[in-house]
C-alpha cells in the first residue's frame, strides 16, 4: 500500500501543501497542472517539434493557413481575457481555513459554526472599488473583503467590505453611484480615485451618502496592508437555530495584527514605487509562513429587539454601535496558502452573496436583496455562462447535485436518463431534503409578511447624519485632521465650484461645524453659518431631529484598535561598505523574535562587506524600497553609515521620509549624528543609542503604536 506521504508525492504535492493542507487544497489538486519535465504539446497533445517559427512557404515566403499549430497559439491567446469585474477589479487573494471556538448551537445550526474541531476552507479576496485591475492598490478607497467558506454543506459566502456601512441604502441606486464615482465618460479620468466631480456632484446630492464618505475620507480608505483591516458583513443577517429561532446578526473580521494605516502622502507616493505593494505584502508574508489571521465576531440583537434602536437595523448606512451591542468572538480565520495561478483562482472566483448555507438567513435590507440579483447576473457575463459554479476554485467540497444541464463549458458528465424531478426513471434522485436538524436542507426564515407593494423608502431610514456625527466625535485628533486634509484634497480637485459649495452646505456642515467650516476655509467656499439639517422622523415616527443615543464610540477610532505587539511589521535596516554587523546580527534577532520581518536596504543591490570582513546581500537598494515600503528604518551605528549618507540625497532622504511620514527611526552610534545633520528632533520616535540594546526598548514601542503623532505638526516642515 502507498503511504499517505507518497500519494500526495505522487499527486504532485510538496511539503508546505501538506502542511497547509484542507479539502479544497486536495480538491483543487486535480486542476493542478505541471509541466516539468512534460513535452510541449497542442491543446490536443501533438508534441510540437519547432515553437519559433511559422510554417513558410519558403524561408522567406508568406505564412501558411495550414499551420496548426500557430493558429491554435494565437487563438488561444487572443481570448485571454475576461471582462474585469464592473467594481472591486483589481484584487488580490489567498487560501486559508476558519475555525470556530466554541459551538454556536444557541445562534444557529450552520454546521462549520458548530464543531471546533472542523478547518472549514476559505478562499478570502481583498480588492480596491474603483480601479480597473492595473490599478494602483493603495488607492483612497473601500477595500473589499469577500470569504468564500467551503463549508461540508456548502459554500458560504460571506461578500463583505473593510467599512461597516454603504454608500446607498437601496439596490436601484448602485450603478448611478458607480457611474458617479468610475473614471468621467468623456475622457476616462480618473484611475483609482474619488476625487473628481461626477463623484461629489451625485455623493452632495444625496445625503444618504454622508456617513460612508466620511469613511472613506478616514485613514480606513488607506490600509497598509489587507491583514490591518478589519472585515464587515455591512447587512444585518439572521441566524436560525436547530429549534427555529432566529437572530438578527452583523459579521465582523478582527484582525489579529490590529487596525492602522498609511499616512496620505505615503499612499499617493507608494501608487507609482509600488503600485502592488498589498498584495506583495499580503503574498510574502504567507510565503514566509506569517499567516495573516482574523477572528470572526457576532453582534447579535434578539428578534424581539428589532425595533429597539434609533436606527432601522436593515438600513446599510448604519452600524450598531459596539458600546449597544458588544461584539462576541466567536472564532479564527488564518490564511496560509498563495494561490497558484492568479486567473484561475482569484480573477475566476466568483463570489455571491446569495451563496448560503442552512442556520444563516437574509434580511430584508433592500441593498442585500438586489445583491442577491446582481452576483449571479454578473458572473453570467464574467465567465461566460452559469456553469461558473464548476470552476475549480468555485466547486464546493461537499456533493452537489441537481438536475441543471448543459450551457457554455460543461464539465459534469452527468449520467443518468432523468434531468427532471420528480423522476421515476432515475428513482427519483436526486431527491430534496427535509429542512430542520435531522435533514439539513435549506429552509428560509418563515418570517410573517403583511405588506402593500409599494415603492418607497421607509421613514425609519431617514436619519443621515447622527451616525456620520457619532463617527467624527469618536475620532481621534489626528484622525479628524487627516479627515480634513482627505475632504480637502478631494473637493479641491473638484472644478465645479457649486459641487464644493453644495457638500460643505449640505452634507458636512450637517455632520459637524468644526469639519465644514475647516473644509470650507481650504478650498474656497463661503463657510457655513449654520447645519441645514432637515427634521426626520425617528423609529417612533414623530417628527424629531436625528439623534443617537450614544455620543462617542471608541471602538471607531483606529488608534484603539492596535495590536499591541509589532509582529509581521516591516522595518528597513539600513546597511553600507563597512557597517559594524554585530549591531545588524542583534536588531534581525531581536525582530524576529517578535515577529517583524526585517529587511536589508543598502545604497545600490550591490553586495556590502562589512567591518567585519562578511558579505552582506541586501534584499534591495535605497531607491528600490524607499521608507514608504516600511513601519520603521533601523540604522546601525558608525562611521561606515555616516559616510554612506555624506552627498547621497537619495539615503538623505530615505530619513528624512521616514520621520515625515512619522515612522519610529532608531540611529546607533555615530550614525546618531544624522539627525543633526538633517535637523530632526529626537522624540518618542527618533531614538539615538551607542547600539542596538540602548534603542530598542523604545524603538519596539514606538513601531507598536505605528506613528509617532505628537510629531505631526512639525513634520509638516519637511518638503514631501
Ligand atoms: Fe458588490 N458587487 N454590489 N458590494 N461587491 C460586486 O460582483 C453589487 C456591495 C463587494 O472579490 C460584483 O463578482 C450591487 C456592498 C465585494 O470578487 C457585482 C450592490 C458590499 C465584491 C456587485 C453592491 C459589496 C463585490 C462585481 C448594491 C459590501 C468583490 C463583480 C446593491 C457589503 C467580490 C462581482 C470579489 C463585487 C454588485 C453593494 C462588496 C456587480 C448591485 C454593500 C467585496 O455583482
């Protein structure tokens, strides 16, 4: 008999596969192609003899139309690609597994919410909105978040974003506000980006709008990295249990490295060093084994307290607040394995929201509905007919069967005399069956609906602002001001100057005095006297202002979202001929006891001796991986380094960026003399020590709390 080691050798599976194995890995592995050692063939296994040149007549005649095998090259390539995705275009992805801590018997029957002994497959894509797939990933954007869980009863797809509310609260409106915020129809410009007028015309227009775009005019727009974000459901879902009943629930990703971001300067310069530089980091980091990891949370409202809030719980503009309804982890999703082939895996998986499996349950917020629409329909288009579903990396691991035929590209060979049931032929089968716990098929919530079809928004939808208010009062200082600045920016690009005056008026003045009137002073428009805020009906339906019944929630504010530690941070150690390797030797150990990765930087890739006679190679050159590729720069000390700075503006400069973009810098030795030079103040950030031990209490604090604000004020000095 062969080991289970040697069928998987045979398979063609290696060591890290094993590791990180799950069904879905297994399943995929029949897809799995590789071609070493293999014979060039056609498509039809013809082994070809000469790839370089066309069939002639004659060396130096006119092609022939006989030539197979040209034909069938070009052919193929011609139809490479597919359409992109009409939003959320350009991403990257990575496989995993989910586990839950505890069973979730009391909330639902889902069965991979149940057993904490399960690894439930997942296949989890990040993505930017508005760019087309060349996109630049650090783009001011939402971010994606879309899980596809391979559950043992299906796939669960949970199609999610890193902000909590939307946009829109209803279906109708989603391809006016893309239109809106795509590149302009008459000239395609621009990429990746929101600041433009058809953007701010349609988001001063409605209102609905104001809490989502302060969102994305936060730090949230700007992750450095998709493992620093967190992930939402947005909707409000319900949760059945094997007795029936059923919660309201929102779904939330935690992640495990904490919540932070670029700064604005760093993001917009990083778009041309680095136009990849998340998925880079999302890729090494699970090539070097740092998985990056969530924990899954619940906030759960009882069926009975639907109506309890002062918001609708079906209104995707709104969040519940954590302080309301705290959020219960309930379980870890770790990612760990790259994808092997970018197209067959993250541009072909298809995601959909109505993808679901028994014990979770829609809600009727009116955007989940027509989402539940949209996903099928467009991936009609996408990957060209319903059989996407068969696609390896959308195939789910548990048996699936129906008596769907046919269509573009079937794979199933179906066998079998009936393709319709109820069949006799076939004795019957496949057959349904039984919802509840002793059968396991889906059964929708009986929810009670009494109703006159209707078109028309529900008054308890009406608030737009408390909640955009309660987001501006829960930030930071810095927070709010780099809110200013991103308003700022944007609005000033916008030409039409009643588009300015129309959202510093209209929407921001509503949301806060202080915003809209800082805003207003930066691009030109009269500031406000006063909100203009209309009265809106409450829950309660009585005409009232909005209101929320919490003034501030901490759980918003990104600086209380930090992990605490500074594990699978980047730091650059700055290397050049002659440098003391001792004080190098010292700080990798001490990172990568933490956890950090760390990174050789030297003046050119060129190999660097040190004092000490060794060859040092450097993971790249200053220019290559500027700061902005990095949480902090170590430099080691002594004259070497400071030699290596003398008249290299570029290495100048790689300090000097460092400490604009308020990143912890730890200088040792004589290289301490650089911050003279380049007239930084030493603060809790910039550390100078005689060596490694002196700076590296605070330089380790320092890359934890991941900007060193207090020095913001007087960075704004140094040129960008
Ligand atoms: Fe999507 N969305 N969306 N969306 N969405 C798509 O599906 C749509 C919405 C989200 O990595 C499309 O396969 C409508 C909210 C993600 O492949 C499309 C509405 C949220 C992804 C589509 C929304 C999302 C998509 C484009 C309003 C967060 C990328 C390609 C009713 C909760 C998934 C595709 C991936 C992708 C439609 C609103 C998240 C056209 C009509 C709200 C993460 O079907």
């Amino acid at each position: 008999m062969i080991s289970k080691q040697k069928q998987s050798e045979l398979a063609g599976i290696d060591a890290s596969d094993r590791q990180n194995s799950s069904k879905k890995i297994e399943q995929l592995e029949v897809a799995r192609e590789d071609a070493t050692g293999e014979a060039l063939t056609t498509n039809t296994g013809t082994r070809i003899a000469d790839n370089q040149n066309t069939l002639k007549a004659g060396e130096r005649g006119p092609s022939l139309l006989e030539d197979f095998i040209m034909r069938e090259k070009i052919t193929h390539f011609d139809h490479e690609r597919i359409p992109e995705r009409v939003v959320h275009a350009r991403g990257a992805a990575a496989h995993g597994y989910f586990q839950v801590y505890e069973p979730l018997s009391d909330l639902t029957k889902a069965d991979f919410l149940n057993d904490p002994a399960k690894k439930t497959p997942v296949f989890v894509r990040f993505s930017t909105v508005q760019g087309p797939r060349g996109s630049a990933d650090t783009v001011r954007d939402v971010r994606g978040f879309a899980v596809k869980l391979y559950t043992d009863e299906g796939n669960f797809d949970l199609v999610g974003n890193n902000m909590p509310v939307f946009f829109i609260q209803d279906a109708i409106k989603f391809p006016d506000f893309v239109h809106a915020v795509k590149p302009e129809p008459h000239n395609e410009i621009p990429t990746g980006q929101s600041a433009h007028d058809t953007f701010w015309d349609f988001v001063s227009l409605t209102p609905e709008s104001a809490h989502m775009v302060l969102w994305t005019m936060s730090d949230r727009a700007i992750p450095v990295q998709y493992r620093a974000m967190q992930g939402f459901g947005v909707h409000t879902f319900r949760m059945i249990n094997a007795e029936g009943k059923s919660v309201f629930v929102k779904f939330h990703w935690r992640p495990v490295s904490g919540v932070f971001s670029l700064v604005w300067d760093e993001a917009q310069k990083l778009a041309g060093k680095d136009p990849d530089f998340n998925r880079r980091n999302l890729w090494e980091d699970i090539e070097n084994g740092d998985y990056p990891e969530w924990e899954l949370g619940l906030q759960v409202v009882p069926e009975e307290d639907e109506h309890k809030f002062d918001f609708d719980l079906l209104d995707p503009t709104k969040i519940i607040p954590e302080e309301l309804v705290p959020v219960k982890i309930v379980g870890k999703m770790t990612l760990n394995r790259n994808p092997d082939n970018y197209f067959a895996e993250t541009e072909q998986a298809a995601f959909h929201i109505g993808h679901i499996v028994p014990g979770i349950d829609f809600s009727n917020d009116p955007l989940l509905q027509g989402r539940l629409f949209s996903y099928t329909d467009t991936q009609l288009l996408r990957l060209g007919g319903p059989n996407f579903n068969e696609l390896p990396i959308n195939r789910p691991v548990c048996p699936f069967h129906n008596n769907q035929r046919d269509a573009l590209h079937r794979q199933t060979i179906n066998k079998g005399r009936a393709s319709y049931e109820p069949n006799s032929i076939d004795g019957g089968w496949p057959k349904e069956t039984p919802p509840g716990p002793s059968g396991g098929g889906f059964e929708s919530y009986p929810e009670a609906i009494s109703a006159t079809k209707i078109r028309k928004r529900s008054e308890s939808f009406g608030d737009h602002f408390s909640q955009a208010t309660l987001f501006w009062n829960s930030m930071s200082a810095p927070e709010k001001a780099h809110i200013i600045a991103a308003y700022s920016f944007e609005l000033g690009k916008v030409d039409r100057m009643f588009i300015r005056e129309r959202e510093v008026n209209e929407i921001l003045a509503n949301i806060d005095m202080q915003l809209a009137t800082e805003v207003a002073a930066n691009i030109g428009v009269k500031p406000p006297s006063a909100p203009t805020m209309p009265a809106v009906k409450a829950n309660d339906g009585k005409s009232q202002k909005p209101k929320t019944n919490i003034k501030q929630s901490p759980a918003l504010s990104q600086m209380n979202l930090l992990a605490g530690n500074i594990k699978s941070r980047k730091v650059a150690i700055l290397i050049a001929p002659g440098v003391k390797g001792a004080d190098i030797d010292a700080m990798m150990a001490a990172l990568k006891k933490e956890g950090a990765m760390a990174k050789l930087i030297a003046p050119s890739a060129a190999p660097v001796k040190t004092a000490e006679g060794s060859m040092l190679e450097p993971d790249g050159s200053m220019e290559g991986l500027p700061s902005i590729a990095f949480d902090a720069v170590f430099v080691p000390g002594d004259e070497a380094m400071l030699k290596a700075f003398e008249g290299n503006g570029v290495a100048l400069h790689y300090l000097l960026e460092a400490y604009k973009h308020l990143k912890a810098i730890a200088l040792c030795g004589k290289a301490a003399d650089l911050a003279d030079k380049l007239s930084l103040q030493p603060d809790e950030g910039l550390l100078k020590g005689a060596d490694t031990a002196a700076v590296i209490g605070d330089f380790f604090a320092a890359i934890a709390n991941h900007r060193v604000w207090a020095r913001e004020e007087k960075a704004k000095a140094i040129p960008a």
